[in-house]
C-alpha cells in the first residue's frame, strides 16, 4: 500500500494543527483574540500542504502494480516487527481535503460565531487538537494508530460538547457521548485482538494480505468485521448507538458542524471503505453494515420530522445521512458512499453555519416555532439554507443529488431491493422534513415575540430548546453590540456554496468520471460499474427518487408553506405541537418495542419522546449483559468462604489435579 | 539388611499425605500448624534419603536449611496464632472469616 | 530391616497420632515422638548431624514454642475450645478423595524402579550406617556448608533475623480492643 | 582455616542484593537513635530509599558492565535476566516505601520498612537463584517478612486490625503448605538427579516419573505464588488485609521474584524437549484470565478489585512464555514491567485518597474523583484503562505482544481466552472509570486529605511511564536482556 518514501509534507498536514493547538493551549491568555488566526492559519498552513501533496497521493506504483498507489512512510519501528507509518493514498486525500479544506472554513467562521466568548481561545486550542485527532486517524497505516486517533478524536469531541461546562446539560451530553464512544474503542480494541492472533501483525497491509491469504477460517473475519463495525456504529451514530448525536449539539454551532456533521461522524465511513478487502471478503460483513446503515438513514429521517430544534433537526438528517454512507459502503458500493461523504461535508456544514447565523441574529433562539418570517430579514440565510436544502434532498444537479443517487441506485445494483425501497423513501421523508423546517423558519410572519405557550412550548427545557431560556455564557460576557463584522460568517458559507452546488459533477461521466479516476486505483475491480444487475436504469432510478423527492416537498408545502398555512401558522404550529405524539406513532412504537424488551418499566417517562428512548434501549442493553457477567462474578465470590480451610481443600484438589496429570505423563 | 530406598520415600510420601490431610481437616491453627510441620518433615526425610542414595550431602544441607527455616517459620507462625486468638473464644480458624467474597 | 520396619510404623502412627489428637497437647506428644523416630532413621541413612539438629532444633525448640503457646491461649479457666463447623459436611468426603488423589504419588514414587536417582543404580538397596563413615559426618557437613553452600548458610542468617524483629513487631502490638468480658462455655 | 572458597568477584556480583539485605540493619538502628514521631518515621523510609536506589544504581552499572557471571558454584546466576527482575523488585519497594508515610504508625515504620527491604532481598535472590536451595531460601525470605507484614496494624479500628491479623494468619497456613508442595518436589528433583543445581537438572532425559512428579510438585508452589487458579484463593483475602503498602509490594514483589524461578525454570532446565511437563500451567494461566476478570466484576473493594485483577494479569504474563520463546520471555518482562507501574499506580492512588489510619479502598471512595482530583482521576483513569489493554497505554501493548507470542508459539486457545479476559475487564475497569467522571452530588463527597504527600510521586513516576510506555514501547522492549 503505497510508495515507500520519505514525505516531509505528511508531518506537515499531520502536525501543523498540532503546534497550534500546543501554542494556544500554552499562551492562550496571553493571544486572546490572536488564537482565532493563529488556530486558522494552522488549519490553513495544513491545507495548503495537503494540496501540495495530491501528486503523491495519486500516484501509481510501477506498471502493473495497479494496487499499490498514492504514498507510504514509515515513522518509527515501534517494537520488532511492529512499523507505525503513514499513509497517503486517494481515501486518505479525500478525508484530509475535507478535514482541512472545511475545517478551515469552519475555524474561519468560529472567529465571528465565538467571538468575545470567555472561552475563546480554549475553543480554538481544542478545534486544532481536534483537526489533529483526526487526520491521525485518517493518515494511520496501521489499526494502533488509528485507535489512538478514533480514542483522541472522542477525547476532542467530549471537550467540544461540553466547551459550556457551566450548564448541567452539556455536561451530561459530554458524558453520554464519551461513554458511547469508549464502547466503541473497545469493539476496535477487539478488532485489533483478532487481527494480531490471526495474522501477527496491526498494519492495515498485513491485515488485507491475510483475506487474501485466507487466513481468516470460519466465521472469524466476521467477527473481526462485526468487531469493526461496533467503534463505526458508535462513531458514526448509527443505530442503536446514535442517541448520542442529538444531544452532541449542546456544543458551539462550529463543533455541530465540523465534528458532528462534516468529519468526525464519517469516521465510520472511512474505516469501513478503508477496510474494504475485508468487507469484501465477507457477505455476511456486508450485509450487517449495509441493514443497520439503511435503518438509521430511515430512523433518523423519521425522527427528524418531531423536531422543533434546528440543531436537533439538522442532527437527525446528519444520522440519517451518515446512515446513506454506511449503507453504501455496506453493500460495496465504496465510491458512492466515499462521494456522498464529500458532497455531505460541503452542504451540511453550509447548513450548520447558516443555522448558526440564524441563531445568532435571533439572540441564540434555536426553537423554529419562534422563528418565522426569516427570508426577508436574513437574505443571504435564506438563499443558503435553500440551496444546501435542495442539495440535501438530492434536487438536481446539485451535489446531493449525484451522491444519493449513486448509493441509492448502487444498492440496488448489488442486489438489496429491500434498501433500494429504504432509500427512496428516506429521501421523500429527508425533503418533507427539511423543508418543513425552510418553511416554518424563512416563511410566514417572525413569531419571536409570540408567548411561547400560545405556540405549544410548554416544556422547553425538556424539549432541547433554548426557547430564550438557556442563554449562552458568552451573551453574558459580551453584549450584542460587540459582535464581529458580519462578513466573517458568511464569507466562509458562501464559500462551501460552490461544493454544496458543483461538487457532484465529479461523479459525472461514469468511468470516465474524475471521481471513478481517483478512487477506482484504491477500490480496484470492486467498484467497476455492472451491465445488467439492476432491472432498470440509473437515469429511471434518479427519476424515481426525483418524484418521491418532489412529493416530500410538495407535502411539505401543503402543510408548512401554503398561503392558508402559513395564515393561520401560529395555530397550526400549537396544534402540531400538542398532537405530537399521534403523529410519530410508528417511531414510537418502534422505541417503545425496544424499550419493553430491554429496560423494566420502573424507569420513568420523563423526557420529551425524541430524546427518550436512546438512553433507555442503551441502558438497558448493557445492563442485561451485565447481569449475566455478574452472576458468573457471584458464583466465584460464593466460592471465596472466607475459610482457611477450605482455601486449602481447593488448593489440595488443584494439587491432586496437578499431581494426576504429572503421574500420567511421568509413567507413560 | 538392607531397605530399598523406595521405602523411605514411600514413608515419606505417606507422611506427607497424612500432613496435607491434617491441615484440611483440623480447625485447630495449632495443630494445622504441627501438620504442616509434617509436610516439610517428609519432605526432609526424602532428602536425607536420597542423599544417602546418591552420596551427595547436598540433600543434608537442604534438609539442615528447612529446619533451620521451619523453626524461623513456627515462630513467625505462632506469634500470629497469639495476635488472632489471644482475645477469641475459640481458638478455630473458622472464626477468623471476616474476609471473603 | 525390623528396625526400618519398626521405625516407619512408630513415624506413620505418630504421625496419624498428630492429626487425631482431640488436645493440641497430645498432637505435639505425637510429634516429639515422630520426630524422634525421624532422628533415629536418619541414623539409619548415615545423617549423624541432622539427627541430631532433628532433635535439638525441633523438639527442644520448635515443640517448646509450641507448648509455650497453648499454654499461653488456654491460660485462664477457658478450656481450649473450638467453634461451630462452618465447613459444609459435604466437603469431608471430597477432601477424603483429595487426599486419595495425592496417593497418586505414593504409588508413582514407591512402586517406580527408577526412582533411586541417577547416580545410583536403581533400587539399589542401602547399606546399614557406617559403611561409609565421611559420609554425613559432622566434619563432612561443615565443609561442604562452609563452602560450596556459603549463599544459603549466608541466607539463613537473615531468616532468623527476619524472625527475630518480626516476632517483636508483632507481638509487640498493643491490643487496642477493650478485653471483653469473657463468656464461660 | 579454610581458604576462601570464592572469589571476590562473586560477592560483587551479589552486591545489590547485600546492599538491600543490610540497609534494613541501618534503619533498625535509627529507629534506636532517633526521637519519636516524624523524624523517626521519614527516616526509616528515606534510608529504606537510598538503599534501594544505591541497589539499582550497582544493578544498571552490573548491566552496563555486561559482568554475567555464575556465582557461588552455580547458586547465584548474574545475568541481564536477573538483573531486569531484581530492578523490578526495586521498583517495586521504592513504590510501596512511598505508601507507607500516609500511614502514620510511628512505632512500626522502622520495622516495616526492614522488613520490606528484607523482603525485597528475598525476591531479588530468587531472581537470580541457580539451584533449587537459594530458591527455597529466598522464598522463605520473602514470605516470612511478609507474614509479619500482613498482621502489622496499630492503632486501627478493631475491625480493621482483625482483618489484618486474619490475612497474616491464612498468607502464613497456606503460604506454607503451598511451600510443602513444593519442598517435596524440590525433593524429588534431588532424587532424580542427584543434585540441586538447575544446570544438572537439565540433562534429564524426558519420561523419568521421578522427575515428572518433581516437576509436578513444583509448579504448584508456583501456581500458588502467582496465584493462578484454583491456586488463587489466599489472593483476594490477604490483599485485602494487608497495610496498603504491604499489598502493593507484594502484588508485584512475589510475582516477580517467582516469576523469575518459574521463567529460569522452564527455560532452564525443562526448555523445549518437555513441553508436556508444562501444559497444566497454562491451563491454569488461562483459567486464571477468565475466573480473575468474571470475579473482579461484582467487587466493591479497589484492593479486593485489584487482587483478582492481578489474577487475570499474571495469567497473561504467564501466557507469554506458552512456547518457550526467546520472544515470548521478552514480552512476559516488557508485561511485567507495564504491570508493576499500572499496578502500583493504582495503589498508590489509593493510599493517596485514603484518609488517617484507615484506608478508603471501597469503590464508592472514587466517585467524583474527577472533579475533586483531575489531576489524581486522570492518572488513575490511565492506570484502569492500562490494566483493561486500551491504548495509548503500556497495557494495551503488552497485551498486543502477548497476544503475538502465543499466536506465534501455537497458543491459539490462550490468545482466544486472553481475549474473552479482556472483554470482561474492559467491563470492571470503565465502571470506575465512569464512577469518577459522572458529576455526583458534591455534598456527599469528602475532602482528600491525606497524611502525606509522598505517594503523589509515585503516582506521577508510575502515570509517566503507563503512557510513555504505552506510545513508545520501544524504549523498554528494546533494552530487554536476553534469558540467562
């Protein structure tokens, strides 16, 4: 995998975040509003290496060799025969592009967004230390470093969500989802416990060569798969360990955005098509991944529809979409799933900011019933969460149409017509449920003044909503008045515009595409485009989800954006609120199935219901694994009497075993 | 005249056992201690009876050093019958399990 | 022969005579007997120091501290008592079948010819004492103790010492507990 | 008058030992000497340190000299293999010197200490033992320092004196019947070769029952003393007993210094022409992985806890040397090394958070650590996540090579039950993990005080090298000495 060499730009991209979190960290008060360009131009300094390096990563090894491509240094060998490397080939490429190229747009924004924070600088130390993590887990060789990376990741993460330590729930979510994600190192612990019994070695090369080798016999590369699949389940929220992720946006808008939407979530994506060969070399792997994929895409869209936060909202369509990637990667349809990640990181982030600027001009509102009226007052919001919209809901030619639709398409193509069915559908659901929060929040008349009861806000707390209840700390700190120039905020937004509109068209052209171009050296054979697979055509499968997408918005419209909802919007809006519970009947079900088979029911109802469950069925699950352990643990306790006696009747019984044994081989 | 040296070890082995059985079986801290006494003396005598067999008074030395360390272990062990029971109703070691689980 | 016969018969039943003892008293009479029996057979194999070292060292010391410390635990009125049995009955015929198990040794050691050693042929019979009079010698013992054996005889001095200030910082404890009134049985 | 019967060069070659064995006479004197109270009790422990230090300084300058050479006819080998374990046990007593200032017992620091030094010396002549007498002896000086060490308690709550004096009492029944065992196989070792040197016993041919039931006899005192099951019952209950320093050395001290007969053992005399003399001590190396983790689940005593982990832990070490490997004796070292710092970390985390004379090892003493300590939670968090094998730490390597020496040696069935183990106890250790970092309710949390603060550098040593190790293994793997 990759050109031996010497490549002094990796440590470049790899570090440079590094030092700027290292110097913020260290002379934080002394920056002050330093540590803002300081973190960017970090970010950038990493960026520009990485561009700088693309020639390396999509280089080709000698003729023939149509395997070995993009760029390979060893660092340090760490025990005998265990070398720690980096690697640098056209996946790791489109991870750092990404990781950098948006995460600088991102710490960009944070300079307006966080500006007169008190923790400001400690938000930027963090967000490089984050930038690190992660492009340590995307530029490893090896399953070591990319667990220290996966772990570091986690770590930056729980310092994000909780960067507002001051309120209970961002710790409590900070909490929830480093618990998550330990559960999720643990099953890459235990990948790496398979891989070096079976094949002696952590590197990613060794591991592949021995699914060739077929050194995997039985059942065990699906274990090591399923194994795997544990730490992207946790990572990547996919069902049932996603309840994290709603509540992971008690962080700074940014975070929402950089962590929990663009980068660290497609985690899971990436380690599954990094590990291709061996997904490949079990259907049962493959099937595992791509059901629970398509699960949490339609899970997480149906959830979405019973939001009232816009972060809650956009962090649902995130789960639901990041479900699309696993399901793609799953049924082996690697560079779709690779795309719509790339495409994903462009609008969601463009969703998330644009959000942000909503929140911010609304003084920290985030409940869209006290929204409303949007379009005129915020222009350039309005233009930009319209078209990020449309490129979610996979509105052609923007991005998000190219990539759904080739995962879409693709799982038919490998044969799951129940995912194809799946995947159409979420997309309907993905554009009712996002344009209903277009309409309600940039349409009708502004109804922040509105008493919040008159518009069904009973329990705001419960619901997530701030609700104007929950005012950020730094509001305290800094007045409205001291806010920084606009353009910091939309510069960077208007940016992510050309990826959220034309990064799709680097899928255009089939084989021929520039996207086929860069990844086919990485997947090989296994993504080369089938005659005949599919009973239709892809154009008639875009067709398809173009009608289905256009119901969900007409649905939309019918019930949010039409001129006699948008008239009485306010009773409307109360009435949803109330009837909530009817109208999510199935999701509820759903929870509560699993609820009733995991949990006791002496635990209480007390949450509103979106939020409910997810801790419940996670609970719940450990908790009986636990019993069974504990019981074994009672067992050998009984054994521990607390008797000399029979201490020394079992130390006599061992030695009486002992004493046969050696009797036997002694007299043979 | 003459014993076979298998003999000796088999006494010793059969001291042996009656020791191990003597700490299993007796709740007096005294008396598992006299039957440990036993174990080390059987294994003594299978020392001296081996160094008789093979003229090497290595088996003497050893035997010389675990009694040597047996009188330093009666010892140790006694003042910690003494500091456990001094105060107890009944010298037992089933009394002493406060420790367990 | 009569004498090795005699002599395992006085070791075994003394040693029997240990375990079974209803009185921790009697047990340590048994031992002085054993161990004396011991002394005498290491006679038999030409061990003319360690019989005498078996003597001094075990009955004259070690039994004294024995005696010294049941006299101690039982002074007063209380007899020397023993508790309920927390033991399940059940465990006595299993630790029976574990002290069976053992037998498995005696049966591989004693019933197996080659188990005379190396470097005497195998179930050789031994001579009576005296046949080879180095051998066992006190003179014999100390040079070979003094020389090729210096470590250990080195380690034993910190064995004893170790005894001694363990001993005195044991026992030296102050018993914090308020002496209770004792209960009759 | 006889001649010298050694050369001078073989008491140099047991010079730490010395160093270690006559330092507790010093202190003993001081104790004499100096005035009641903190002088009496610093001095002890400082001079008690020095020693050690002085042992380890002659121990590296032994290495570095490459002077590797059998002394006393074959009793005491000196080699970079005792050398790294006679380094351990130093470690070892340095740590567990650290824990004894917090607790303030002023009559018997004095003693304590020698007695711990004594014991330490004990170990370290097993580390290098060359014949089966120097193993008995420095056993036997091991363990007899360490029954008086259990039962040494003054001026504890009556509960807490009773459970000391009951953990001496079981350590002494079954630490010397356990001895028993073994002394008779010592014995039938003698008789199948003719000698007590280890070197002699080599040349035994396979299939002599003498030699077999020798063997036999004497993997049961080692089972017993590194506490492998069923041999692992006195573990949980002396550790708990014992004065949290005496708990600390001997989880590691014993382990050590019968780690290092065992490995000498097997590599020495048995070596690979009679693996089927071996095989019960894997079964129980693997058993032990599985009963010491399942048990350790349902504990709420953190030295309870930590003796049944040290169970499942020295049946990993013992793992790694399945096969007889030079690799695999490598790797039991590179574990034992991370095991002493994981291990004596927690404990000295304990001591630090325990409070007057009594020590506050029940669980619920951990939680909220996090956002009373950071500092102490976040040390003591690596300490748990090394001993569960999770990166970036020394455990998760040491678990990554033992898992490639059994692979590697056709262990398969070891790896898979050192796995399973590790998923256990991944279990046991996140649950305190997550007991000190979930905000509790402040109020019912008590303020940590402790006596002294001499166990914050072990911690902070012990934390630095759980970590270091963990990223850079290199820098102890590499240095490893050969066996012999």
């Amino acid at each position: 995998m990759g050109i031996e060499g010497q490549y002094p730009l990796l440590f470049l991209i790899w570090l440079a975040p590094f030092a700027g979190a290292i110097v913020i960290w260290a002379l934080g008060p002394k920056l002050k509003s330093w540590s803002g360009p300081i973190g960017c131009a970090a970010i950038g300094v990493s960026f520009v290496a990485t561009l700088a390096s693309w020639a390396d990563a999509v280089r080709s090894g000698p003729a023939g060799a149509t395997t070995v491509v993009g760029a390979h240094q060893t660092m340090v060998t760490w025990i005998k025969g265990f070398a720690l490397g980096l690697l640098w080939d056209p996946l790791t490429l489109v991870w750092t592009l990404i990781i950098t190229g948006v995460g600088f747009l991102i710490h960009f924004y944070s300079m307006g967004y966080m500006h007169g924070d008190r923790g400001y600088p400690r938000f930027f130390a963090y967000m490089n230390f984050f930038v690190f993590a992660m492009l340590t887990l995307v530029l490893a060789d090896n399953f070591v470093v990319l667990l220290v990376g996966w772990g570091l990741v986690g770590l930056a993460s729980f310092f994000l969500i909780g960067f507002w330590f001051e309120r209970p729930s961002a710790v409590a979510a900070a909490t929830k989802a480093f618990v998550m994600n330990v559960v999720g190192d643990v099953g890459i612990l235990f990948a790496i416990f398979i891989l070096v019994a079976v094949v002696g070695s952590v590197s990613f090369a060794d591991a592949f060569a021995g699914v060739q080798a077929h050194a995997y016999n039985g059942q065990l590369l699906f274990i090591a798969c399923a194994a795997l699949f544990v730490g992207c389940a946790a990572k990547s929220a996919q069902v049932p360990l996603h309840s994290w992720l709603p509540d992971a946006m008690e962080g700074p808008t940014p975070v929402s955005a950089l962590i929990h939407a663009a980068t660290m979530v497609t985690a899971g994506v990436y380690l599954i098509a990094r590990c291709w060969p061996m997904w490949q070399g079990s259907a049962d792997a493959r099937e595992l991944v791509g059901v629970i994929g398509g699960l949490t895409a339609l899970l997480g869209a149906i959830l979405g529809i019973g939001q009232w936060d816009i972060k809650r909202i956009l962090a649902y369509s995130t789960m639901s979409q990041i479900g699309y990637m696993i399901m793609g990667v799953g049924v082996g349809a690697y560079d779709g799933g690779v795309l719509h990640f790339f495409t994903h990181a462009f609008f969601k982030a463009q969703l998330f900011l644009t959000a942000g600027i909503v929140i911010h001009a609304l003084h920290n509102e985030q409940d869209v019933r006290r929204m409303g009226g949007l379009r005129a007052r915020e222009p350039f919001a309005f233009w930009s969460m319209l078209v990020a919209t449309l490129s979610i809901c996979g509105f052609p030619p923007l991005a998000g149409f190219f990539s759904k639709d080739a995962v879409v398409y693709e799982t038919l193509v490998k044969g799951h017509p129940v995912l194809y069915a799946i995947g159409v559908l979420t997309a309907g659901i993905t554009a009712y449920y996002m344009f209903r929060m277009v309409f309600i929040t940039f349409f009708g008349t502004y109804r922040g003044e509105i008493d919040p009861s008159s518009l069904g806000i009973r329990h705001p707390e419960l619901a997530g909503t701030s609700a104007g209840l929950l005012k950020h700390p730094h509001d305290e700190a800094a007045p409205h008045e001291e806010h920084a120039p606009a353009w910091l905020m939309t510069a960077p937004v208007a940016v992510l515009f050309v990826g959220t509109i034309f990064a799709g068209f680097l899928d255009l052209g089939g084989t021929n595409s520039f996207w086929y171009g860069l990844l086919q050296p990485v997947f090989g054979a296994t993504i080369a485009p089938v005659e005949g697979a599919a009973p239709f055509s892809e154009l008639a499968s875009s067709a398809l989800v173009f009608i289905v997408v256009l119901a969900g918005i007409g649905l939309a419209y019918l019930r949010y954006g039409s001129t006699a909802a948008l008239r009485d919007s306010v009773a409307r809006l109360r009435n949803e609120s109330i009837r909530m519970f009817p109208l999510l009947t199935n999701a509820f079900y759903f929870d509560a199935a699993i609820d009733a088979l995991f949990v006791r029911p002496s635990r209480a109802f007390g949450t509103f219901f979106g939020v409910v469950v997810d801790p419940l069925v996670i609970d719940g699950a450990v908790r009986e694994a636990r019993v069974s352990a504990l019981w074994l643990g009672h067992l050998f306790r009984s054994f521990q009497t607390g008797l000399v006696r029979a201490y020394a009747l079992t130390i006599v019984f061992g030695a009486a075993a002992f004493i046969v044994y050696y009797a036997v081989v002694g007299a043979h | 005249m003459s014993v076979a040296l298998a003999n000796y070890i088999a006494l010793s082995a059969v001291i042996f056992m009656i020791g191990a059985a003597g700490v299993v079986l007796r709740r007096n801290p005294l008396v598992m201690l006299m039957a440990i006494e036993l174990m080390w003396n059987a294994a003594n005598l299978a020392f001296v009876a081996y160094a008789r067999a093979s003229m090497n008074n290595a088996g003497h030395i050893f035997a010389f050093l675990v009694i040597t360390v047996a009188a330093a272990e009666a010892a140790i062990g006694l003042a910690i019958v003494v500091i456990v029971f001094r105060r107890a109703e009944f010298v037992d070691v089933d009394e002493v399990s406060v420790l367990k689980g | 022969m009569i004498l090795f016969w005699f002599l395992a018969l006085a070791v075994v039943a003394s040693a029997v005579f240990v375990v079974t003892a209803k009185r921790p008293v009697y047990s340590v009479v048994g031992l002085l007997a054993n161990f004396a029996a011991l002394a005498i057979m290491y006679l038999t194999l030409s061990a003319e120091f360690l019989a005498v070292i078996q003597i001094i060292v075990y009955s004259g010391a070690i039994l004294m501290l024995f005696l010294f410390v049941i006299a101690l635990l039982s002074s007063g009125v209380r007899p020397f008592s023993v508790g309920p049995d927390r033991l399940p009955r059940v465990l006595v015929p299993l630790s029976l079948f574990g002290i069976v198990a053992l037998g498995g040794l005696l049966f591989v050691i004693a019933l197996n010819p080659s188990a005379a050693g190396t470097s005497n042929a195998s179930g050789a019979p031994l001579g009576p004492p005296g046949q080879a009079n180095v051998f066992g010698s006190v003179a014999d013992f100390g040079k070979v103790l003094f020389t090729t054996y210096l470590l250990p005889f080195e380690a034993t001095a910190f064995i004893l010492m170790i005894a001694v200030i363990g001993v005195i910082a044991l026992a030296g404890d102050v018993d914090p507990i308020p002496p209770k009134a004792r209960r009759r049985k | 008058m006889l001649a010298q019967p050694f050369p001078l060069s073989d008491y140099a070659a047991i010079l730490p030992l010395t160093i270690v064995a006559t330092t507790p006479l010093m202190i003993l004197l001081l104790d004499l000497i100096l005035p009641k109270g903190a002088p009496r009790r610093d001095a002890a422990v400082a001079v008690g340190i020095a020693g050690l230090l002085l042992a380890a300084y002659v121990l590296v300058r032994q290495y570095l000299a490459h002077q590797f050479a059998p002394a006393f006819g074959f009793g005491f080998i000196l080699g970079g293999f005792s050398i790294a374990f006679s380094l351990i046990v130093v470690a070892a007593a340095i740590f567990s010197l650290l824990m004894v200032l917090p607790q303030r017992d002023d009559e018997k620091v004095g003693p304590s200490c020698a007695l711990m030094l004594w014991s330490a010396a004990g170990a370290m002549l097993m580390a290098g033992a060359g014949d089966l007498m120097t193993i008995f002896l420095g056993l036997e000086i091991l363990s007899l320092a360490l029954y008086c060490l259990c039962g040494m308690v003054l001026r504890a709550s009556p509960v807490r004196l009773r459970e000391a004096r009951e953990s001496a009492l079981k350590y002494l029944i079954l630490s010397s019947m356990a001895s028993g065992f073994m002394l008779y196989g010592m014995a039938l070792l003698f008789g199948a070769t003719g000698s007590v040197n280890l070197a002699a016993l080599q040349a035994i041919p396979a299939g002599n029952p003498v030699f077999a039931m020798g063997c036999g006899l004497f993997m049961i005192g080692v089972a017993f003393k590194l506490g492998l099951v069923p041999f692992h019952v006195w573990m949980p209950d002396v550790f708990e007993g014992a004065p949290l320093p005496v708990t600390a050395f001997m989880s590691v001290v014993t382990k050590a210094g019968m780690l290092a007969v065992f490995a000498r053992f097997l590599y020495g005399v048995l070596g690979t022409d009679h693996q089927a003399l071996i095989v019960p001590v894997w079964i129980v190396a693997g058993l032990s992985m599985l009963v010491g983790n399942l048990a350790a689940l349902s504990q709420i005593d953190m030295k309870r806890l930590l003796a049944y982990s040290g169970i499942a832990q020295l049946g990993y070490i013992v793992a790694a040397l399945a096969g007889t490997s030079t690799l695999g004796m490598r790797y039991a070292l590179f574990y034992l090394g991370a095991y002493t710092f994981m291990n004596l970390g927690a404990f000295a985390v304990v001591a630090l958070i325990s409070r007057d004379q009594e020590e506050d090892s029940h669980l619920s003493a951990f939680s909220g650590l996090g956002t009373r300590h950071p500092l102490l939670a976040a040390a003591m968090a690596f300490f748990l996540l090394s001993l569960a094998g999770l990166p970036p730490t020394a455990g998760f390597i040491g678990k990554i090579l033992i898992l490639a020496s059994t692979v590697a040696a056709g262990y398969q069935w070891l790896a898979w039950l050192l796995i399973a183990g590790t998923a256990i106890s991944v279990y046991v250790y996140i649950k305190i993990v997550r007991a000190m970092y979930v905000p509790v309710d402040l109020a019912h949390i008590r303020e940590i005080r402790p006596l002294s603060y001499a166990p914050w550098i072990a911690v902070a040593v012990c934390a630095v090298a759980t970590i270091a190790l963990g990223i850079y293994p290199a820098a102890l793997h590499d240095v490893l000495p050969r066996i012999r």
